[in-house]
C-alpha cells in the first residue's frame, strides 16, 4: 500500500514539475516574440492618445542607474496588458539579462480610466524599471492590450530616451 502510495506521489510531482516547466517554456518563447516583434518593428512613436508614458533615471550609491518607465491616466479600457521595453537595441542573442516585462511572466493587468480595483486586476498605472551601467538609455517600448470584447488586440511601439540629470517626462 505504501509503494502504490509513494508511486501515486512521485507521478502527481512529475506532472507538476513538467506543467510548470511547459508553462515556463511558452512564457520564454512568448518573451521572444514580443523582443523581436521590438526588434523588427520599423516605425516608433514618442507618445500616445491612449496613456501616458512617463520616464525617469535615478543613479545608484555604486554608480549605475536604474530608470523607470510608468504607463498611467488610460484613455480608454485596456484589457490583459503586455508591456516590454528593448534597451539600446541589443539583440536577444546578445544581451545577458531579461529586459523589463509585464503581462508575460506574471499576470496581465488592465487599466480602465477612473477605476481602480487593484484586488481584481485594475490597476491605476504599470511601472517597469531597469538597470544599467550607462547615464543615457534608448527605449523601445512595446504596449499590447486586449479591448473590453477581449477580441481586438491593439500594439503600439514608443520610443523614449531618458538621461540621467536631464528633465524627464
């Protein structure tokens, strides 16, 4: 009886672990598409009518930077939100850490203007932030949502370059 029962265990632990490393495995191929979707995207906007896009870079007490990057005051409903931002152009094959991401490896969050239910996944503004060794950064963003029939997809691209010490908006 112990063996079946250990047997029984040891299945449902294997399912598991397979599950969360299939899950794992099309969040990464999904993280892939959108950074080339970025990075063969020809035509970038500064800002847009539906949010707004707002920057900032901060220096660290060992010298590199951190800026942050808020998409907030939604225009209209957005609906499961994916937003990934692309630094200096480095190539996915190139570069050795994860860019900034939402709505790829964790829940995807929607902002409806003038309502906030952070409990059921509305939220007031997204905030992404990154590290990097040098005071002045090109963005390229993507920002995908669903409409509220969750059958359109909208995209846009944005550009933003921020350096630190320099007005940012």
């Amino acid at each position: 009886m112990l063996k079946k029962l250990m047997t029984v265990l040891l299945a449902v632990c294997i399912a598991g672990c397979t599950g969360n490393r299939n899950t794992a495995d099309t969040a990464l191929q999904t993280y892939t598409a959108y950074y080339d979707a970025i990075d063969t995207n020809t035509g970038f906007r500064e800002d847009s009518q539906y949010y707004s896009v707002t920057t900032q870079m901060t220096q660290m007490d060992d010298g590199t930077y951190r800026y942050y990057l808020l998409v907030n005051e939604p225009q209209i409903a957005m609906y499961s939100i994916v937003i990934m931002v692309v630094e200096n152009d480095e190539a996915v094959n190139e570069t050795s850490k994860m860019m900034p991401s939402t709505g790829i490896f964790d829940k995807a969050y929607s902002m409806i203007p003038y309502q906030i239910n952070s409990a059921d996944g509305f939220v007031k503004g997204i905030m992404l932030s990154g590290e990097s060794d040098e005071a002045k950064m090109d963005l390229k963003i993507l920002v995908e949502w669903k409409d509220k029939t969750g059958e359109n997809t909208i995209r846009e691209y944005l550009m933003k370059t921020i350096t630190y010490g320099a007005d940012e908006g």
